[in-house]
C-alpha cells in the first residue's frame, strides 16, 4: 500500500541549488552535444574531420572545460539532495523513510533504463539510482568513513590505469579499435540514416554491450567510481549541512573557490596537454598521468564551477538575474530528457539529419540557442502555472503512490536564499 506521505512543497526548496542546478544543466548540454552528433565511439581527436583552427580551439576547450566537468556538479548535487531528502522523510515518515526513498530510486532508475535503451545511450539517471542505493547504506556511517572512501576513489584511476598498461597489449589495443570501428559504422547507420525504430534497436545493442563486453564494463567501473566521488563529497555537504549555512561560511566558501580552480585548473592543462602528445589508444605510463590529472580536474573545477555559482547567488543584485536559471533548475529531470529529444531531433536520420554534419565550434554554441531559447523561457511559463515539471510530477506520483497537486500556487516560485 502506498504511503500518504506528501512532497516537499515548493516554498520550502533551497533555491541556490536550483540555480546550480540550472548552470549543470546548461553543462551538461554543452558536455553531451559531440555525444549527440556523432558516434560515442569515433576518434576522439576531431583535428581530421574538422581541421579548422576554430574547429580544433572550439574541441580542446569543450573537452578541458565542459567534458564531464558538469556530470560531475550534478552527481554532487544528487548527494545533497540525497541528504536534505531523506532527513525530511525520516522527520515526517521515520518507519517509512527507507521505503519511499527506494520507490523515488526505482523510478528515476526506470526513466533512466527507458532514456538509455529507448532514446540516448549517454543516459546517466540510472547510474545515479544505482549509486542511491549505495547512499542508503551508507546514511549512518561517520565521516571519517566516507572521507576514506572518496580518497579511495581518488586512487582507483591510478590502479585501473597502471592495470592496463600490463593487460591492454598491442593484440588487444588492435581488436578494440577494430571493434569501435564496427560499433562507428553501424551507428552512422542506424542514427545517421535510419529510422526512429532503427535507432531504438541500436540503443538496445549498445546498452547491451556497454554492460556486458568486459573492457566496457571496466571502463564504465571507471566511471562509476568517478560518479561516486563527487556525490560522497555532496553527501558529506548535506549531511552536515552546509548548504544551510552559505552566508557564515562565505570565508571557507572563498577559500575554496580558490583552492578548487588551482587544482583544478592545473590538473586540466596536464590533462589537456598530455592527452595531445600521447594521443596513440595503446596505454602508456603517461595516461597513468593524463588519468590522475582527468580525475582531479573533474573534480577539481566542478567544485570550483558550483562555489563560483554559490558565491554569485548570494549577490543581492544577482538574485532576480538569476530567477531564470533557478527555474531551469526546478525542473532538471524535465529538461534532461527535453535536451535529448531535441538533439536526437537535430541530428539523427529521423529528424533533421545532421548526424556527422557539425563540428565543434558550431556544437559549442548551439547548446547556448537550445538552453536560453527554448528551456529557459519554457520553464518559466510552466512555473508561473504548475507547480512541477511534468517529469518532476511523474516522479512524485511514482515515489509517493498519490498524484500531488499540479496547479501553480500564487507563491510558488521561491526567493533566492
């Protein structure tokens, strides 16, 4: 029997987040755009296909700033809601909590598997579910325990990437190219040229393969551990709540700012430069490096992109500048999936067929039209109206059995604080 408990109302949100979360969305677009126009699978270097300088400038600054820079400020964002929402349904609900919290899991898993296999195979929802799961079991552990577990996660890239120096000989390095290469050309098939179904049974064979050839599967280990760092650090932000006391801590706040862009920035020249000079796919003692310095940039300046964005919003001038984004914000899993329709719409042979078609330089700029022109102003008139993205109200049905009030109340869109 489902429980009668309500959601969080509107007013009692914390509207910095949902202006972060605004700014990882528009990331996020700008992160996922060559994923959308082009195979996951082809050469990562674009100096060939696009040899402009603008091109090949546009290319090195999306993969030093922006390339999983933002999944990274949403996957932190996920442990401090994490923490904020749980702690409310242990307040209201203390024999239910675990229970409506594993609902809300199951549900943004199941929109994540339908996003993956059905319409984008860069799909990250359901690897945030899994990963909730694993914050359930850790609720009641000390600090000290989750401080050992990011540290650990830190050192797995060093581990994982020595590993493959040793296993990931000339014979296997020749068969996964030969591989990515059959994966390329089929997708330029299926999403270049082909159907809406086409594309559906395509999506299905690689959300197949991603979880079942061994060498995807260590390379999406990497990623989860990557995913499960910066959401242990927002765990560890909620769970003492920080977020609730930005203007005291504003000093430490600064600090770190800094300290966040010295690190980071650092570690994405090393990245940036290094991963040029050794671009050959065979592993190598210098990709040990280029994956160390990956590892500490993305999480280097995706807390230096939210400390930066926490700072501003707590500018009073920049409050009502910042309404649009907070709004944006307020319905994240909305547009998420809105951006991936839109793009599948741009590029694959179903749509506009512009698959292969757009280089860097144009991929760069055109998240910017999608996310102020369309998403922006659309959030906008659908708070002024209804109280949840649609996504949003699907998700609290699911998670709490009971359809909650849609309508717009005249208050509903909260002040900054």
């Amino acid at each position: 029997m489902y429980d009668t408990v309500n959601p969080l109302p509107v007013n009692e949100r914390i509207a910095t987040l949902d202006i972060v979360r605004g700014f990882a969305l528009l990331g996020m677009l700008i992160a996922n755009m060559p994923f959308f126009s082009t195979s996951f699978f082809a050469e990562a270097d674009a100096s060939d296909t696009w040899p402009s300088l603008l091109d090949q400038s546009a290319a090195m600054v999306h993969d030093m700033l922006f390339a999983s820079k933002f999944n990274s400020v949403f996957s932190l964002l996920f442990g401090i809601a994490f923490t904020i929402q749980f702690d409310r349904l242990q307040e209201r609900e203390p024999d239910r909590a675990i229970a409506i919290y594993t609902r809300r899991l199951l549900a943004l898993l199941a929109f994540g598997l339908v996003h993956m296999i059905v319409f984008w195979n860069g799909d990250v929802l359901h690897v945030y579910a899994l990963l909730g799961f694993g914050l359930l079991l850790l609720r009641n552990v000390s600090d000290r325990v989750v401080y050992t577990l990011i540290g650990a996660c830190l050192l797995y890239p060093v581990v994982s990437d020595t590993l493959r120096v040793f296993v990931m000989t000339p014979a296997v390095v020749a068969m996964q190219v030969l591989q990515m290469q059959a994966w390329e050309a089929s997708n330029n098939l299926a999403y270049g040229q082909g159907s809406f179904l086409a594309a559906v049974l395509e999506h299905a064979r690689e959300a197949a393969y991603f979880y079942t050839d061994p060498f995807m599967l260590w390379g999406a280990l990497g990623f989860y551990v990557q995913v499960t760092t910066t959401m242990l650090i927002g765990f560890l932000v909620g769970r003492n709540g920080w977020v609730r006391r930005i203007p005291e801590l504003m000093p430490w706040v600064k600090r770190a700012q800094w300290w966040a862009l010295g690190v980071g920035g650092m570690c994405t020249l090393i990245f940036g430069i290094l991963g040029q000079l050794d671009d050959p796919p065979a592993p190598s003692l210098a990709k040990v490096v280029v994956g160390i310095a990956y590892v500490l940039s993305r999480v280097g300046m995706a807390m230096f992109f939210i400390l930066t964005i926490v700072r501003v919003a707590q500018v009073p001038s920049w409050q009502s500048r910042l309404g649009p984004m907070a709004a944006a914000g307020r319905m994240t899993l909305t547009n998420y999936l809105m951006q991936t329709l839109i793009a599948t719409t741009i590029f694959y042979g179903w749509g506009f067929g512009l698959w292969n078609k757009v280089g860097p330089a144009a991929e760069l700029l055109l998240p910017f039209a999608i996310f102020f022109i369309l998403q922006v102003p659309l959030s906008m008139w659908w708070l002024k109206r209804f109280q949840y993205g649609p996504i949003e109200w699907l998700w609290r049905f699911a998670t709490y059995g009971h359809p909650p009030a849609m309508l717009s109340r005249a208050n509903a869109v909260a002040p900054v604080r």
